[in-house]
C-alpha cells in the first residue's frame, strides 16, 4: 500500500474522535501519575488520517495503556485522540456518551472490548485492540478495514493488522455482540490525550460503577471535528515516541 508523504510524526499512541465529538464533561477529577504500555506490550506502526487535508501521519507506539493514578490505582485504556500527546496530569472522568456522542461507534467499542479484551495475551493482540478502536473512531466512509476509507496503519506488524480486521469484521457482521453489562468511561482534559476505560477501570474513573455503555445507543447526534493542533507537554517517556 502507498502512504501520502508524511506531513507530521511524533506522536505516541493515541486516538482520534473522527465523527464523534469531544464534549465537556464533569464526572470526576483522576490524577494520571505514570503512563506506560500495558505488560502485553504493544509494536510500533505508522497511522494516517486522510480527511485532514493535509493529511495526517504519525509514528506511534501501538497497544492497551496502563495508567496509575494518584491513589494508586491501575487503569487499562486505549486512546481515542490521535492529535494529541498523552502525559501525567489531572483528567476529567465522565461517561462514555459525554465524549463519544456517534451511538453506533459507542456500541461497536463496546462489541470489540466485549469481546476481544480476552485475546490480549501478546504484543500484536494488543496493537490489534488498539488499531481496532481506532478504526472504528475516525472511520467516516463506514469501511471498517485498516487498509481502506480514512484511517490506515502501517509498517506495523501484519499479524497485528490482520487482527484487527478480523475483530472489526467481527464487529461490523454482528459476530461480536456488547455486553450489556460492560461499562466504559472516558477521561478528557483540555491539554492531554482522551483515554477509553472500560469495566473495573470505568467504575474506577467514576467512583461508582457507570451505566452500562448500550444506553447511549438511545442518544442522537453526529459530532465532527474541529479546530488545529495545539502544542502539548512533553510525553512521558514509558510510552514512547518515534519518529
């Protein structure tokens, strides 16, 4: 596959809200202390965002995150803002629906956690989650395939993409079904990277177990992004940056 020329690198592993919308939300302060590669570990990969105009590249570090929080407190997560670095700091916990807005993407992250958390055993597994929810993040063509439509990975372990698009086939054919009882949970903040939580780590962001993620299928409304990178911290070095 051919790439557009690399416009901008650097950034670690993160996730775009593509036709979702980042929106305020006021839930419950988390204090990030440590970042870090969750111990499946993860690989590294080229992602490209292509709406951007120009488009938009960047190295990265590609797997489930672990954070540690103030209180000592361990969060998996994946990310869901590729624009942006992800540090230490403080973060704003809300529920799902206060960030992602697109329904049917909520439901599909919700089929893919559901379902594929238990396969994250190694480092391509757990790129291949990942690339997964990114994909179904920034995806606005309704291909859900990393070598098609407005988000593409690559020089990345081909295991780890062949992966993926099975779990996004998965997803998409309705195989893969939420669990009604899974809860996710996002942490935001005006000058970080938008993490995804999910189960024990979302009751943990919200301080009580959070409605279940499928009620947000009842919400209305597309979001689209907005606005220019802005200039962010430097990244933690645990997970790390390439380019």
């Amino acid at each position: 596959m051919t790439f557009p020329a690399i416009r901008k690198l650097g950034l670690i592993a993160t996730g775009l809200i593509g036709s979702a919308t980042l929106a305020a939300g006021a839930d419950a302060a988390v204090t990030i202390t440590g970042v870090a590669l969750d111990s499946p570990g993860g690989v590294n990969g080229t992602i490209t965002y292509t709406p951007s105009n120009p488009d938009y590249v960047a190295n990265a570090a590609i797997g489930r995150i672990r954070l540690t929080t103030s209180t000592g407190d361990t969060l998996l997560s994946y990310c869901i803002d590729i624009f942006h670095n992800l540090t230490t700091g403080t973060f704003t916990g809300g529920t799902v629906a206060s960030a992602i807005t697109d329904a049917g993407k909520v439901t599909k992250l919700s089929a893919l956690l559901s379902n594929g958390e238990a396969l994250v055993t190694d480092a391509d597994h757990s790129a291949a989650q990942q690339l997964a929810v990114w994909e179904i993040i920034n995806e606005g063509s309704g291909v859900y395939n990393l070598g098609a439509g407005d988000f593409f990975a690559s020089n990345i372990s081909a295991n780890a993409v062949s992966l993926a698009n099975s779990y996004l086939a998965n997803v998409n054919n309705g195989v893969w079904a939420a669990d009604p009882s899974l809860s996710l949970a996002v942490l935001t903040s005006p000058n970080n990277q938008t993490q995804l939580v999910f189960g024990a780590s979302a009751a943990k962001v919200l301080g009580s177990v959070p409605e279940p993620a499928t009620w947000a299928m009842m919400l209305i409304g597309f979001g689209a992004i907005g606005g220019t990178m802005r200039a962010r911290r430097t990244p933690i070095r645990p997970v790390v940056r390439f380019g």
